[in-house]
C-alpha cells in the first residue's frame, strides 16, 4: 500500500456532479448525548470504527474527516442491492467516472444517517495495506452532525458534549469540510483538517507564489482514484497553528487542477502535528486540541 495522504487524496471530492437527482442525507442523533465508540488505530493515524448498515451486523469504517461525500465498498453495496448512477468526481490532478448511490441507513454510536448519498468504489486496497476489511469510509457529512472528539491514547470516537482542552481555535467552515488556519514561515495558509491524512500536504497551484524558495528535497508516491501521483516533499521552518507552536515540520506538493473551487491550500493531517486529542465542537465552531 502506498501510504502518504493516501485515503484523504483517494476521496477528496472537490465537485461532483451526478447523472440524477439524489435526496439530502438525514441524520439523527443528540448534541448534548454522551457516547463512546472505540476505534482501532493503524499506521498512528488511520481509525477504524465498527458501526451498521440497517442490517445490524457489525461492520468496519474508516474515520475521515477529509472525506466527502462518504464511500461504501462496492461489494457491500451489491449486498445491498443498491441502485447505482453514473456520475464525476474531481479529483486533484483530474476528472473520472465514478458510481453514486443512496445509502438508506448508516449507523455509528448515537448518529443514524437515512437516506445517505455516497460514493461506492473498491476499497479492497485499504484492505490490503491495513490487513483488515474495511466496509466503507465515513466523513464528516456523518460524523459532523455531533460535536466529537477523538482520542488517540484511549482510542475512543466520542460523541456529545466537548470538554475544553489545551489549545483552541475558531473555525469558520464546517461539515462537510472543517479548515482552519496556519501559519508557515510567517505567511498564512487555509488548510482541510484531515484525520485521513498522514501529513501536511499542499497544492502546488495554490502556494507557489507564497513561497517560492521552497526547494525539493525527496519524492513520495500516493495513489488517488486516478491512478499515482507523485508527491516533493519540502520543508518549513516554523509551523504555528493559533498560538501553538509545532516547530520545523516537512511537507509534501502535490500537482493539482488550478480553479478546481477548492478554498483552501492543502490537507492538514493530525499525525504530522503529534496531538493526542482533538474536539470539535460545531455549535461554538471551535476547534480544542492537546499534545
């Protein structure tokens, strides 16, 4: 498995557009409930939850927060009979054809989604590279209905009501998306917070002219829906993410389509920042994290 950024570059929908009409998703389930589903951590930063799909058989889900729309595994969705539209996905550096459906439910914890457009791909890739089977992937056009938090040292998903924690920092986004600010050797950027990311991974087109002394210092690969992308990684003398300072940290450029849409920079993955917990709280769209 080819791993750097791989399910967030793998799923990240920066527009899509269907051959039919699809409801909204309708999800369910209490703010103020308190809830903890535990999760299985692999790789440091890749969450697997258990949860159902109105079957009430247990099921694997991989935690992404850079994930939008939400993605069933394709055999999965033949058991479920569900009737599969063509549709496009733009993904980075290209356009491709992709299949969408309807979900009916989803559930994890305390949240059920009904009526739930998703994307259906193969995702016996993850499969492969976790050693373990992986039924879909959840974003946060689920999981952002609840405010959550996640906690790397008890490996628990938490739902309900969030308690403050060291740092914190307004957002202005939010689901399917949450961006937030940093600030790289003294210039801003507007980075997706990403759980499926394993990085900090930048757009070339987007950051460019704001640093143009960025000099290559290696090459990764990372795989998307379109094939394999090849990813330079830099460097950056100082990382600030509100009054928290991270300290020297590398990078990786990515080519991209120019005027995709995309409002923000780049991918911001938790692992690269070394946080142990991170809450987000939607209706006070804050932000709470701790080393």
């Amino acid at each position: 498995m080819k791993l750097c950024s791989i399910p967030s570059v793998l799923l990240l929908a920066l527009s899509v557009a269907a051959t039919a009409q699809e409801p909204q998703g309708v999800v369910i389930g209490s703010m103020s409930e308190h809830f903890e589903v535990p999760f299985r951590l692999f790789r440091g930063y890749l969450m697997v939850v258990q949860g159902s799909l109105g079957t009430g058989n247990a099921m694997n889900f991989l935690v992404d927060t850079g994930a939008d729309p939400s993605v069933i595994d394709s055999k999965v969705a033949q058991r479920l009979k569900l009737n599969e539209v063509n549709g496009k996905l733009a993904l980075l550096n290209q356009n491709i054809e992709v299949k969408r459906a309807v979900l009916p439910s989803l559930k994890i914890g305390p949240l059920r989604a009904e009526s739930l457009p998703i994307l259906v791909r193969d995702l016996a890739f993850l499969q492969s590279g976790l050693g373990v089977s992986v039924d879909g992937v959840i974003g946060l056009d689920v999981l952002g209905r609840s405010n959550f938090a996640l906690d790397y040292k008890r490996k628990r998903l938490i739902f309900g009501s969030v308690q403050p924690l060291n740092s914190r920092l307004s957002f202005q986004s939010g689901p399917p998306f949450i961006t937030v600010q940093i600030e790289a050797d003294g210039q801003q950027m507007n980075l997706l917070l990403d759980t499926g990311a394993s990085g900090l991974l930048l757009f070339r087109s987007r950051i460019r002219d704001r640093f143009p002394y960025l000099t290559a210092s290696g090459e990764k690969a990372s795989s998307n829906m379109g094939g394999d992308v090849r990813l330079q990684q830099v460097m950056f003398a100082k990382i600030r993410l509100g009054e928290t300072d991270f300290g020297r940290q590398k990078a990786f450029l990515v080519e991209d389509q120019r005027d995709s849409g995309r409002e923000f920079d780049g991918l911001l993955g938790i692992s690269t920042l070394g946080l142990t917990q991170i809450a987000f709280d939607f209706e006070r769209h804050i932000l709470f994290w701790k080393k």
